[in-house]
C-alpha cells in the first residue's frame, strides 16, 4: 500500500495555523487513515516520509488492540507544540498521539490517546528546554542517552507491561559519521538546533532483535531515510548525456 502524498508545484510552501504545509501533512495523514481502514491490517510496517507516518498506524493500531505500548527509537522527543517556534509537525507527532501536541493534528486521531507511561524512549538526545517542560508536565519519564544507552533489562522491564508493541525507528537516531542517509549528516541543514543521534549500526541491530525477540511486535516504522549520497549521484548523472539520451 502506498499513500498518496500532494505532489511538489515549485512552489515554497507557508507556516498555516502554526504548522509548516499544513494541507499536505493533514492530506498524507488522512489518505493513509482511509487505506489503512479499507484494508484492516493485523500488523503495519510503514516505510518512508517524515517522523509523522507514524500517526495514522499506530493510532489505528491502539484501537484494534488493548494494552499498547510504544518503544520511539529517535534522538528526538518529538513533542513540539504550536507555541514552541518549530513549525515541522514532525517533530509534533508523538505530542499529538498522547493528546497535547498540534490541535489540528490531535483531531486526526480517531482512537483513545497513549498515556505517558505507555512511551520508552531509546537514543534520546539532550533536550531543548520546551521539550524537558512538556515531558515532565505530561509525566513521561525518558533518559538522555548522549553517554549512555538504556540497559536491555529496562528494555525489558517496559515490554513486560505491555502485551502489544510499536516501534517507531528514525533513522537520525544513528551517528552520521557511520551512517551517512540521514539529516545531519547534511551540514546545509539545521533543523531547529537539535543535534543527531550516537548510535551505530551494531547496537541498533542489537535493541531491534531484543525488542522483536521479546514482544509482540504490531506496528514498526522506518522514518526520515534520507539518501543524500544517492541523490547527489542522480544530480550528477543527470548532466552526462550518456545517461540521459
């Protein structure tokens, strides 16, 4: 299945109601929230896009399944809300799944919202100041993981409580320094200041085959694959008419 995206005009898109090509986001969650729904999937892998694909999934999935819990493999919290100045709703998801992150986003869910104690952060990186606030009022616990990762027993410990699990994967939760189809590993690109991930591919593998090894893996999301060697290739052959004749 693939979910229909509003496709580029050249155009430069604006900030409308606080959120950054606010049409084509609410667009690419509600086509995915109509296939998903024709379709009534048992389990969902989403390949592709920004951290937000993983909002109509697992919010489908948390109202096919009871007692869920979600494990966000990422450097990032994402739990931007409209008043913190970053206006990319991808960095707002998981915010809006537990019920306090973009208003337009959080009308989108269609099922109960996670509670705070049903999120487990693994990679998470230093926080902005708004992100410390949101976490501690909402009562999320989380770790900064810049020294050191989470143990596997309390990878273990959090999966224990849930009888169903979703894993959602950013890829900037690996170093761009070995893994290079990632955002920072494109000095052009800022952001809203936060920095990447530390984690190698090695350890990744790691937590991915404790996680499946010991869960009952529903939902798994694979966000913010950015090919940037790849696309520089293209550009190049682009230009050589051997490739383009």
């Amino acid at each position: 299945m693939k979910v229909d995206i509003i496709p580029p005009d050249g155009e430069e898109k604006i900030v409308t109601n606080g959120i950054y090509a606010e049409k084509e986001v609410l667009f690419g969650i509600r086509d995915a929230q109509e296939k998903i729904s024709k379709e009534n999937p048992d389990r969902i892998i989403t390949i592709g896009g920004n951290c937000m694909v993983s909002l109509a999934p697992f919010d489908y999935l948390h109202g096919k399944y009871e007692n869920v819990g979600i494990i966000w493999i990422d450097a990032h919290p994402d739990v931007s809300t409209l008043a913190d100045g970053y206006p990319n709703a991808h960095a707002m998801v998981l915010g809006s799944l537990l019920g306090h992150g973009a208003v337009q986003l959080t009308k989108e869910i269609k099922n109960s919202q996670f509670k705070p104690d049903e999120i487990f952060y693994i990679g998470l990186q230093p926080l902005h100041d708004y992100q410390e606030k949101y976490l501690s009022n909402m009562g999320v616990k989380y770790k900064v993981q810049d020294k050191n990762f989470v143990t596997n027993s309390e990878i273990i410990d959090f999966i224990g409580r849930f009888d169903h699990i979703l894993i959602h994967f950013d890829i900037d939760v690996l170093d761009e320094h070995f893994f290079h189809s990632t955002y920072f590993a494109n000095s052009e690109l800022v952001g809203d200041g936060a920095g990447g991930g530390k984690m190698t591919m090695e350890k990744l593998s790691e937590i991915l085959y404790l996680i499946t090894e010991h869960a009952d893996v529903i939902g798994f999301t694979v966000a913010e694959y950015l090919p940037f060697d790849e696309h520089r290739l293209h550009k190049m052959f682009a230009e050589i008419k051997m490739f383009t004749d």
